[in-house]
C-alpha cells in the first residue's frame, strides 16, 4: 500500500556541481523510457504465504533483516496499519527494547533501551528530522505515522553510517513523498479513516501518485483531531486527562524527475500541531537557585521548611489553565540516487533538507515561550563496485542548526551548532559468513550566541560484526562497537527553569565526548513453525552525560549536567510458534537495567515486559488478542518514585476485501486496554499527571487504488 498524502515540487536549477551532474544523467537515461514501480504490496497476505524478505533501507547496503549484524525491527504494510497511533513514540512501543516518552497525546518519543533524547536518531528517509524533540520531551517529533510506508528500528550504536552518537539507535521513517518510480498505470494511491474512542479521535489520510513519461508527482495529506484521553478507572484526577488533546496538520507536495538509471527529486513538507502540556505547573515560576539549592519566594524563607503555598501556590491543585503547544515546521526534502554512473561506482545517493522549525507555548491566550529551530544537512553517498570481494560505501554528511528560545522558559541561550561526518561501511562475504566494518569520523562546534562561548569536540568511531548462518533459516549475529558522542548544545549551556518537566536545569559547558563500547549477540531463526529473534547486549559508556538531581523542593528538581561511567545490560526476543496454519502463538519481552559506576541507577529506565499475543487468520479474517505485563519498576534514582506494574489485554480484528482488483480494501477494529486498567509509564517526566489511556477502541478503513 503506498504512504498516504505527499506532494512534490517542481525541480529547481541549482548550483550544485553533484545536483546538476545527478539531473544531467538522469536526462541522458530517460529518453523514451520509464520506470516500473515496484508492484504495490496487498492490503493482506495469507498467513501461510511465503514472503520475500524486507530491505532494510537504513543498513546502508539495501540489507534484509536476517543479514543485518545488528538487532532490527520492521514494521511495514499490515503490520504497520495494525501498530500505527498519533504519535511515534506510541507507533513503535510495541516492539521488543522500545518504548515511548509519553508527554500527554501530542509528543511521544522513541525510547530505545532505556536511551532517549540526542541517543535515539529519527530520520526520514535517511535524513534527520530537524524538529526539537530533542531538547524536550513535550516537544512533538514531526514525522506522522499516517503516511509512513515503513519504518525500521536498528538497536543499539552500531548503524554508524547515520552517526555516532546515536547510541541508543536509529529510527528510519519511509514515506513516498518524493516519488521513486512512475506508476505504470499513470496513478496510484491510497486513503485512510479511522475513528477512536478514548478521546473522540477522528483522523484520515491519503496519497496520489501520478506521472507521465520521466515526471512523477506525488501529494498527500494527513489530519488527527482528538479531544481530552480518557485514562484508567481509579485515578484520583479524574477520567481524562486535562490538556491531553491533539490537533495535528501534515502536507506535502512532491516532484521528480524518474530513468532508467535513477531519480531527482524534491519535495516540500508543512506540518502544524496544537496540542496541550498535561501536568504543567505555574507554581514554579520564580524560583532560583542558590549554590546547589532551590529556592522559591522572598530570600528569607527557611528552605529546609518546603511549605512555599503563600509564595508560589499549590503545585498540585493550583495549576490554571493548560499551556498549549501551537507548532509549525516547514521541510524541503532533496534526494537522488544514480546506479552505475560511472566505472567502478554502483551507486550515487544523495539526500538534503532544510527544516524552518518554530513552536509557541501558549498560556492564557498569550505567547510565554516561542522555540525556533532552523537547520540544513546534506548528505551524499557513493557506493563502489566490489573490490577484491569487498562491497561498500563512502560518504559524508555536514548539517548546521541554530536554536532560540525566547521568553519565560527560555532556559537555553541562543545556540549554533555546526557537524561534519565522514564515514566508511564493508562488507564481505565467505561461504555461510557475512562480515561488516564500519568507519567514522565527527567533528562538531556548538556556539552559544549570547555569551561568545564556544565548545568543540571530535570522535572517531568503529564498529565490526559479523552473522554466520548456522543452519538452512538459523543466523547469529555479533557487533562490537565504539562510538563516540560531542554533548548537545543544551546539555553545554542550559540555565534555567524548565517548567514543562519539572526541572532547573544546568549545563556544563566542559563536558567531554562520551565514549560507548557496546557488544550485541543475536540469534534468529527465519523459516519453519518455530521462528524467533533473541538479543543480549552491554553497553558500557564513558564519560556518560546524564541530568544529576543536586535538590529537590515540593516537585521542582534541579538538574546538573554532569558526568560519569555507566553501563546498561539487557535482553530483548520474540519467538512465534505456528500452532495450525492458520493459527499461532508468540511471546516477546525485554528487560533493561542501567547503572553509573559505584551503584547509582539512572533515572526514568524503562522497567521489564512480556506479552503473550494469539493471532488467526481464516479466509479474508485477520485477529489477535493480546495479554501485556509490565513490571514494577522499583529499581530507581534519587529523588525518583517506583511505578507500580500493571497488565493490559488488547484485542484486534480485520476484514480484506477487493483481494485480486485494482482497489483492494481493509476494515478493521482494535481494542486497547480493554478492561480499563490504570497504568503509568515509567519513563515519562509527567507520568503522575497523564496516566496511559484506558479503555479505548479504534474503527478504521484503508483502501489502495
């Protein structure tokens, strides 16, 4: 099914010496021919269909999972329909070693074994997304999982060719958005209506692709509006959420220039949100440090007391109205890619964008806060012919951003960060062997604007792995990795209240790279009744930076920036065992633990998880139903508070129909959370103030033409 709603822009003339040599072979190979999509995949495939195996795009070398050294999760076609929420972070949570930050309905980021933040890289199409999320965790990631075709998940540092200080890992959303391929039919697209109930969600999608001769155009759009969540039965606050709505626009426009040989082409991305910030206190603003201490209302006030009502109001009762995010990020994707353009060259790629990015945090119909985000990178890669049983890539990637904040919680000065990369991915192959290395080098500069100040830092990273099919459908899979990540400009230079978490927070304008060395196994099995996906891992990193809590006062915490050695263990598997050929059976988990060196744990690390998940097909029917239990999460860092586990019971259904025309369509149901259990997640700053949903169900249908 193709990605719903993108639009594409016209090829403009460029000065670009690579863009320019890109349009001028492509011209040459489009004389009287064009391409052939690729055929459009089913809304359904039978259970006991055999598949081909899914490229992942993000390996560098257009890899399928089973030959990736490194752990990897794709979600693509029925599964992504089944998985897909308002958010990301919500989309991928499902998946073993992954979970969201959870910040109310609007923002939602991927946490990726216990790592978040500047760890976790979210890329479109091989570029990185320019947003702030970031910085924030109530900062939204704007990427819609609406019109996303695949979106791919490699764990751990490893996936070097997308930078090393992605040490938690890289998120690869896939969209159509600048098309590939003219369809053979001149047309192509697909549509998509869903409705929910936990907070009156209404949300649809949809994608044309068109074209003729060497042009292809491709448009899509995408719209959520969804109330108040309604949360578990038995929370003190209430049924819903206060401020958990979301209002959420996407648009593109896309154009390109498709031969024999490759494509060109560009599009342009408009997307604005609106969504509220749950738990927001006005009770904090005022309050300072001293030294390592906070202080909140007039200078004689005896801190050790911590009864500040007269001075600063009830943090838990006197909150006003709910602060609202108003967003808007505009985004012009570039991107090409030649096969064989010149001797010894299999392949040319390129991908550039530039992102304008601006949100105002709104209360009381006023403007308080306004962050802007304005960044560009280009990203070129070339692929070499195999060269004494060699077959790799060389590439480079340069980006710069610059980063304001303004007004009441402006508690990062202006910032400009410049980053360059050049990086190396081998591989061979020997009999049942496949071997990897992995090669970079980065240097970055990160200039705060307002005090002159100006750090810079460079690393060089190596990873090396290797799978060995042990047997017809066995692989094992082994990476060692060091990678090296520069701190970010906010981890350097923060100084300030940051009320939306919660926190004062305070940087450190001295802090060194951090140095990771992480060591994965994985065991698969990819064919017969019994199939599985297992993996170990220890990351032990050098020079961690974290958010060290100095004090604590009535819920406010102050933050330092500090660092220290930690090491992060953990297990992550799924084994599905085929009970009929129609019915099977699958168990998936993971576990995380965390720890700086001396015994301290670390905050907000995801607690343990099993599922236990029976799915069935018959004829054109597809179900699931699904039993989930997370753990209590007691092992906790200073200042911290234990979540108490819980359990949830989902329940899916959908019916294919059109199988074999030109317009086949789906209708599904899923139910979460279906007997309306109250559960926190762990991982979010807010977790007390926005619970996850209860009871909710989701009606939608999708159709392909």
């Amino acid at each position: 099914m193709t990605s719903p709603m993108a639009f594409s822009l016209t090829v403009p003339g460029t000065r670009r010496p690579l863009a320019s040599a890109l349009l001028a072979l492509l011209a040459s190979g489009t004389a009287g021919a064009q391409s052939t999509p690729a055929p459009t995949p089913a809304l359904s495939a039978s259970a006991g269909d055999s598949l081909p195996e899914v490229t992942v795009s993000a390996s560098g070398l257009q890899l399928g999972v089973s030959e990736m050294t490194q752990p990897v999760s794709v979600l693509e076609g029925d599964a992504l329909a089944r998985q897909r929420e308002a958010t990301l972070g919500e989309t991928l949570e499902g998946q073993p070693g992954i979970t969201g930050s959870h910040f109310g309905a609007g923002a939602s980021r991927p946490v990726i074994r216990g790592m978040d933040g500047a760890r976790v890289r979210v890329l479109s199409d091989g570029a990185e997304l320019h947003d702030a999320s970031t910085i924030s965790p109530d900062h939204a990631v704007v990427a819609e999982p609406l019109l996303a075709t695949q979106i791919e998940v490699l764990r751990g540092p490893s996936a070097l060719v997308h930078g090393a200080g992605a040490v938690g890992g890289v998120v690869n959303v896939l969209d159509g958005k600048v098309p590939t391929a003219v369809p053979s039919k001149g047309y192509e697209g697909s549509a998509e209506v869903r409705a929910g109930s936990a907070a009156r969600e209404k949300a649809g999608a949809v994608a044309v692709t068109g074209g003729t001769g060497p042009f292809a155009v491709h448009v899509e759009a995408a719209g959520r509006d969804a109330g108040d969540y309604r949360v578990g039965s038995g929370w003190e606050g209430g049924r819903h959420v206060p401020g958990s709505f979301n209002d959420t626009r996407s648009a593109s426009l896309g154009l390109s220039w498709v031969g024999e040989s490759g494509y060109l082409g560009l599009a342009f991305t408009r997307q604005t949100a609106r969504y509220g910030l749950p738990g927001h206190s006005h009770g904090f603003e005022g309050c300072h440090t001293h030294g390592n201490h906070l202080h909140c209302g007039a200078h004689d006030h005896d801190h050790e007391d911590h009864d500040h009502g007269e001075e600063h109001g009830d943090h838990d009762h006197d909150h006003g109205a709910v602060p609202v995010v108003d967003l808007r990020s505009e985004r012009i994707d570039l991107r090409g890619e030649l096969r064989d353009p010149f001797a010894g060259v299999a392949a040319l790629r390129l991908r550039g964008g530039f992102t304008d990015y601006v949100h105002d945090e709104i209360e009381g119909g006023e403007v308080v806060t306004t962050f802007k985000n304005k960044a560009h990178d280009l990203r070129v890669e070339l692929q070499h012919q195999p060269i004494a049983g060699l077959r790799g890539l060389l590439g480079v990637r340069s980006a710069e951003r610059r980063f304001s904040a303004v007004g009441e919680e402006a508690y990062v000065q202006p910032t400009r960060t410049r980053s360059t990369g050049l990086f190396l991915l081998e591989e061979y192959r020997l009999g049942d062997w496949r071997i990897e290395g992995a090669l970079r080098h980065d240097r970055q500069s990160a200039r705060a604007l307002d005090s002159g100040v100006e750090r810079s830092h460079h690393g060089t990273s190596a990873s090396l792995g290797a799978v060995w099919r042990v047997a017809p459908g066995y692989a094992l899979g082994a990476s060692v990795t060091r990678a090296s990540r520069a701190p970010t400009a906010e981890e350097l230079y923060a100084r300030g209240l940051h009320m939306a978490t919660a926190t004062y927070e305070r940087g450190d304008a001295e802090l060194r790279s951090e140095i990771s060395r992480n060591v994965d196994l994985t065991l698969r099995k990819t064919s017969g009744p019994t199939t599985f996906d297992v993996s170990v891992y220890r990351n032990r990193i050098r020079h961690y930076i974290y958010g060290r809590t100095l004090d604590e006062l009535d819920g406010l915490q102050l933050l330092q920036y500090s660092q220290a050695d930690a090491t992060f263990t953990g297990i992550e598997g799924r084994v599905r065992q085929a009970l009929t050929r129609q019915v099977g059976l699958t168990l998936w988990g993971d576990s995380v633990r965390a720890r700086l060196d001396g015994g301290a744990r670390l905050p907000r690390i995801s607690p343990a998880r099993v599922g236990l998940k029976l799915d069935a097909q018959w004829q054109s029917w597809q179900g699931d139903i699904e039993w989930l239990q997370v753990a209590r999460q007691s092992r906790v860092a200073q200042f911290e508070t234990a979540t108490p586990g819980f359990w949830l019971l989902n329940l899916g259904v959908a019916y294919h129909g059109g199988a074999g025309t030109a317009t086949p369509w789906q209708v599904y149901l899923k139910a979460r959370n279906l007997t309306d259990r109250l559960a926190y997640s762990h991982v979010s700053f807010i977790k007390d103030a926005a619970p996850l949903a209860g009871r909710s169900v989701v009606l939608g249908m999708r159709v392909a033409f």
